[in-house]
C-alpha cells in the first residue's frame, strides 16, 4: 500500500500538482516511521520531496527550513572525513 502511495505522489510532482504531492509525502513520512523498521532513506526522499512541494507552492521559508534541517541530519551522518564533498 505504502508503494501504491509513493507512486501516486511522485505522479502529482510528474504533472505539476504540487499541492495533492504535498499531503502524499507528508503523510507518508509519517507512516514510514511508525514501521517497525522504518526505512530512513525513503523517509529522508518523502520529506525531501514535501520540501520541494512546498517551494513550488510558493512557500520558500518552509521549503528552506526543511531542507537546513535536511542537511543538519545528513552532516550529522556522515563522517567528517566524508564532508568535504559539501564544501566545494
């Protein structure tokens, strides 16, 4: 089901229908993680997406705020070494 419902959001940001996406992907954000193993990547990609959403919409300090706080859980998972793609 979970599948079924990524396909249709990812359909909406398809044909430009950012507003039906952005329920989709905040929904399903929540979703995934009360599995008993969520899968943080897809979980990372759905809120992604909804940050996208909301750019789209015209919304770009929501859209902002979420992307930071995106890439503050990334670096936090990664090695320092692993930064310096980051920076360049």
């Amino acid at each position: 089901m979970l599948e079924l419902r990524l396909n249709l959001a990812n359909l909406y940001v398809l044909a430009g229908a950012y507003r039906e996406a952005l329920p989709e992907f905040t929904g399903l954000v929540v979703d995934l993680a009360e599995r008993p193993k969520p899968d943080q990547e897809l979980i990372w990609y759905c809120r992604q997406q909804a940050a996208m959403c909301h750019a789209e919409l015209g919304e770009a300090g929501t859209a902002l705020a979420e992307m930071r706080l995106l890439l503050v859980e990334q670096q936090r998972n990664l090695a320092t070494d692993d930064l310096s793609p980051l920076r360049q």
